[in-house]
C-alpha cells in the first residue's frame, strides 16, 4: 500500500514539474514580439545585402519592399511595448535567432554575384516560410488582445513576401524571362 501511495505522489509531483517546466517555457508576450522583432532585423538585413549585391529589378523592388514594411512592423511591436510599459524582451529563441541570422547573413554575403539572386531567394523563403509559423504559433499563445492582434495584422505581409519570393525564384531561375 505505501509503494502505491508514493508511485501516486511521485506521479502527482512529475505532473506537476511537467506542468510548471511547460508553462516555464512558455515566452511572454514581449518577448514573442522581442522575437518577431529579432526576425524583421533580420529580414532587413538581408534585404540591405540584396539591395547592394543583386542586378535584378524585380529583386531590388522586393528588397524595397522588405526594408520597408519589416521596419514598419519593428515600429508598430516598440510602439505597442512602450505602451506595456517595457521593451521587445530578449529569450533564448531571439538570442539564437540572432545568431543564425548573422550567419546567414555572413553566408549570403560570400555568395558570388552570379549566385546571390537564387540564394538569396532560397534563403527568403525557408526563413519566411519559418517567420509565419512562428507567428501563427504567437498569435494562439499571445496573452494581450493588442500583441495578438498586431501579429495577426502583421501576418498577411509576411505570407504576401513569402509569395513574391517563390514567384521571384521561378523568374529569376528560368532563363530568358526579364528580371
């Protein structure tokens, strides 16, 4: 009877470490838009490298496109954290964000002239591809009506870059089409 009375209760308290560990790892909303912001740094930056390195005019609108309206969204999540009270909050998923951006970016900026475009293209949409479900995943999590709403408000943009991306792969790897 005692070894069933402690299985119980060491099955009650791994239930319980389970359940606060899962809420532990659960990010507050200022740190899902301190992600998110980390995520449109980085899609600025890389937009910045096409716009510097690429020969192509339908990817040097799309750039302008993503510098604009990714800055347009870091201006809308530092606004809304004001308003909180705080900041864009840092994590363990912004930090290594960072990092892997910085070495897509150093990546990217290896990349031969010749290859930059279907490079970066290919980079946009695995990266864009991930900025959506990230986003939908936030937007069931977000505790605040405004951070939820300003990720739904936001994810149509991401989803249209990601579109233009696919749309620009298949015109700028098919030859004789103009760029």
């Amino acid at each position: 009877m005692n070894g069933k009375r402690i299985a119980a209760a060491l099955l009650l308290l791994l239930a319980f470490m389970a359940r606060a560990f899962a809420q532990e790892s659960q990010l507050s909303d200022e740190q899902m838009l301190g992600v998110v912001f980390v995520a449109n740094q980085a899609e600025i930056a890389a937009a910045n490298l096409a716009l510097r390195k690429t020969r192509s005019n339908s990817l040097q609108v799309f750039a302008k496109r993503i510098v604009s309206e990714h800055a347009q969204v870091n201006q809308e999540i530092f606004t809304l954290t004001q308003r909180f009270g705080t900041r864009p909050q840092r994590s363990a998923t912004s930090d290594a964000l960072t990092k892997q951006s910085n070495d897509d970016l150093a990546e990217l900026d290896q990349t031969s002239t010749y290859d930059f475009d279907e490079a970066y293209l290919e980079h946009e949409i695995v990266f864009l591809q991930k900025l959506i479900n990230t986003v939908e995943g936030y937007i069931r999590t977000a505790r605040s009506a405004e951070a939820r709403t300003l990720l739904i408000r936001s994810r149509p943009s991401f989803i249209f870059h990601l579109d233009q991306a696919q749309r620009l792969q298949i015109t700028i790897g098919s030859p004789g089409l103009i760029r």
